[in-house]
C-alpha cells in the first residue's frame, strides 16, 4: 500500500463521539494527527460526508469529513 499521508499519525486508543443533523454516534478513535484520524465504529453507521468529532476527555472538537472507510474503521480529515 502506498502512503499518502502527509503528516504521520500517532496510535491512540480514545472514546469519541460523531455528532451530525442532531444525532450521535460514539466510536473509538485509533490513530490521529494534526490533519486527520480513524476512526472504529460498533457497527455499520450511514454517515454524511462531514460531521463533527469530539473528544471529551482531551477537550477536542473538530469538523471533519470522510476520506476512506474499510468495514468499521473510517479515515477522517479534519476540516480547516
């Protein structure tokens, strides 16, 4: 596989939240950088292109959008 990331992530192991249109979904947060992160949801979630992830414990909130998804596990781009 060919890497395309432009800044490398860091293994993290976090709960997280999806928020978007008023609803929430949580998720585990595995890796992340400044740029991005991915993401393990429970089960199979439809999600809009964007949406907001918080991270509650490290006071972290950031618009993101979709950049792959594989099964339960998405790739996420922070939003600038």
């Amino acid at each position: 596989m060919i890497e395309k990331r432009t800044e490398q992530r860091h293994r993290v192991f976090k709960g997280a939240m999806i928020t978007f249109e008023g609803s929430g979904v949580a998720c585990t947060v595995r890796n992340m950088s400044a740029g991005g992160a991915a993401i393990d949801l429970d089960g199979p979630v439809a999600l809009p292109q964007s949406f907001t992830l918080s991270i509650s414990r490290d006071n972290f909130v950031r618009s993101c959008r979709t950049v792959w998804r594989s099964d339960r596990r998405i790739g996420l781009a922070f939003v600038q």
